[in-house]
C-alpha cells in the first residue's frame, strides 16, 4: 500500500515563510568611571535646556519667528522673541539685553539680518549666553558702522527704501516681496509688506563697542545663498 504525503496547496506565486532567525546583538562595552559618573551627574541633576532669545531684523518684528517657534518648543526648548524698537542700535541692545537678562539659565542668542548686530552688542559680556546664531545676519567688529557692509557689498534693497519725515525707512511695498522675501507666499508677503516695521537710518552709522562672537566660546555662522537684502559675500557674516 503506498503512503502519500498530502502537503498544503499554497496560491500561485507565493512561497513559504520561513522561520525567522533571532538576531544577536553584541554587548555594549562598559562605560569607563568617568563617563558614567558623568552620566549619573546628568541623571541626578537634570541638564538644562538652554531658552533660545530670537532677534528680528530690520523691517520686520518677532512674529517674523512665527514658524520657528513652534519647532523649537517641539522640540522642549523655552523661546522668547525680543520686539525691538528700531528706533536705535543702542535701544535695541539694550532692550535684548534686558531679555537675556531675565532667563534664568543659559541663553542661545539667535539673529537674523540687522538682529546680528544686535545680539553682537548685547552678548558682550553675558555670562548667560553660551552660543550665538548668525541667520544670514550682520557681524561687524567692535567699533564697525552696520552700514560699512551695505557700502562694501551693495544690494538691490538700498534703492528700495523710502525714508519718511523722521528718519525711519521703509521699503516700497511694490518691491517687497521681491527684495526682502521672495520664497514666502505672495499672500504673506503682501500682509509683511503692509505690517513692516521700519528701521530709523541712524542704525547703519552706529557699532557696539565689543563684539561678542570674539569673547563667546561657541558659535554657529549662516550665510545667505539667496535674496537680495543682505549682503551674501564672504564680508557679511564672520567666523572669529
């Protein structure tokens, strides 16, 4: 009598599966006394997320952070962004260095455009801030005219702007969106353009007497590849 074998009939194409294989890990090797005692310091104590303090530049006002906030607070940091006046670059050093003065921990110090010069004076001297972030932004040397990057490097924004009785400047709505924001919406732009916050001129004659990014250990340098309103060559934005 002969002994048959039934075997499962499977769909055309398919094949069986097979058993997966446990994948052995290797050991981790040991930490070495320092580091784990380092390591249990940060345990115990808890290390401290430093606020980030984000500048706005010129004809603009911190709601121009508004799509950066939420992604840092995301990511569990506390976010203030400095309404400066504009009025002056020593009004607004002051006024950021009132902001820095206020967080209780450590500080990463954020500026975009003219805010690099605001935060070059305002660090100076700030035992608060551990790190300063350039966007794109000013980084003149103690003693430097804001202005002199305009002179050495000029730009299609300067013959945009439209001074009015007092002294601020502001830039002719019909080229904003070109000059000052060219990869936002047109929608937004035109809302930028009609809320912009302008900038007096006697800003791009004055300088800080120290620059902090030579006194601060750390910093992180951005330069612009593209606009028309900031400088973009290698004058722009230093490296200490």
């Amino acid at each position: 009598m002969r002994h048959i074998t039934l075997r499962p009939t499977l769909p055309r194409g398919s094949r069986p599966r097979r058993p997966r294989r446990r994948r052995v890990l290797p050991r981790s090797r040991p930490l070495q006394p320092a580091k784990r005692a380092r390591l249990g310091a940060l345990a115990s104590t808890g290390a401290a997320k430093p606020t980030i303090v984000l500048v706005h530049g010129a004809f603009a006002d911190g709601t121009g952070w508004q799509r950066v906030i939420p992604i840092l607070q995301r990511d569990g940091y506390d976010v203030i962004a400095v309404q400066n006046p504009l009025a002056s670059l020593a009004g607004d050093v002051e006024t950021t260095k009132r902001v820095i003065d206020a967080q209780k921990g450590p500080v990463v110090l954020v500026g975009h455009s003219y805010g690099g010069a605001v935060i070059t004076g305002a660090a100076a001297g700030s035992p608060n801030v551990k790190a300063l972030v350039y966007l794109a932004a000013f980084a003149p040397e103690g003693g430097e005219p804001v202005g002199a990057f305009g002179e050495k490097y000029p730009v299609d924004l300067s013959s945009a702007l439209q001074p009015d009785s007092a002294g601020f400047l502001y830039v002719d709505r019909a080229r904003f969106r070109e000059l000052f924001c060219a990869d936002v919406p047109a929608a937004d732009a035109r809302v930028a353009a009609a809320t912009q916050k302008p900038v007096h001129n006697s800003v791009f004659g004055a300088s800080v007497p120290v620059a902090a990014w030579k006194t601060i250990p750390r910093g992180t340098w951005c330069r612009r590849t593209t606009g028309r309103s900031t400088p973009s060559s290698s004058g722009s934005t230093r490296s200490g």
